[in-house]
C-alpha cells in the first residue's frame, strides 16, 4: 500500500477548475477508462496555480506516460481535490505559486466466469513548487 492518497473505479470527464463538491469519492473513479480496460498502469505530472483560497487553478498536463491512455486528463480532473496547506496563522501559503504534482494509476481488471470487475489504486505524490526556471523543489 502506498502511504499517499489511496481508495478504489471508471471515469467520467469534467474540467478542472470545479468545485471541490464536483469531485469524486473515490479516487479510483479517476482512473482512465482505456487504462482499465486494457490493463495499463501510469502516471502524469501536472502544473497547477495555488489560488487565493488553497484551491489549485490553471493546471495543465506536463507530462504523461504512456500517451494516448488518458493519464494526463485523469490527473487534471484530480486537481479539485488538492487544496495548499495553511500556516500556523492559518492562512494559505503560497499563494500564487506554480506547483507539481505526480499522480501514478494502477488499474486493476479481474476477469472470470463472463464478467469483468475494475477497480486499482491510485498514488498522489507530495506537491514541489515549480522555480521559474522549471525545476522543482518539494514542498
């Protein structure tokens, strides 16, 4: 098991940028619909702005391996669960700032007696901000 965000599904779309209310429960309902159905583990790395309220705004997907199985949107329609940590005075830091995040998918599809089950993981690294010369530094 992996001591970061973890639960266990099937994923319909939605732009980041919602409400946290819009999210999820289950972290697995964010896993690639291809993925699933062909088996394939990943990950993405996305960028997002840190905004006024903790909340992550403006992100977009950095990188994604491998292409074409839905990695890269999976971790964007995470982004509404992601909120910056506050200070001891209780205001959020970083204000402003451009953070990373990796985001691994580990589907899992069992298949017995004419049906299938989905269900996997899901690993959500540590944010590092992002230096304005692109490298990263963890946070």
């Amino acid at each position: 098991m992996w001591p970061a965000l973890m639960l266990l599904a099937a994923a319909p779309s939605y732009s980041s940028g919602q409400p946290r209310s819009a999210c999820f429960s289950k972290l697995t309902d964010y896993l690639p619909p291809r993925a699933q159905e062909l088996n394939v583990s990943g990950f993405a790395i996305i960028h997002c702005t840190i905004g006024n309220d903790g909340s992550y705004s403006d992100c977009s997907v950095k990188s994604e391996q491998p292409t074409n199985f839905g990695f890269g949107q999976g971790a964007l329609r995470m982004a509404c669960l992601f909120k910056a940590p506050t200070g001891a005075d209780g205001k959020v830091e970083a204000i402003g700032e451009m953070i990373e995040r990796r985001i691994d998918f580990r589907p899992e599809k069992t298949c017995s007696g004419g049906g299938c089950t989905f269900g996997g993981s899901v690993k959500v690294s540590a944010p590092s901000i992002v230096a304005p010369s692109g490298d990263t530094a963890s946070k």
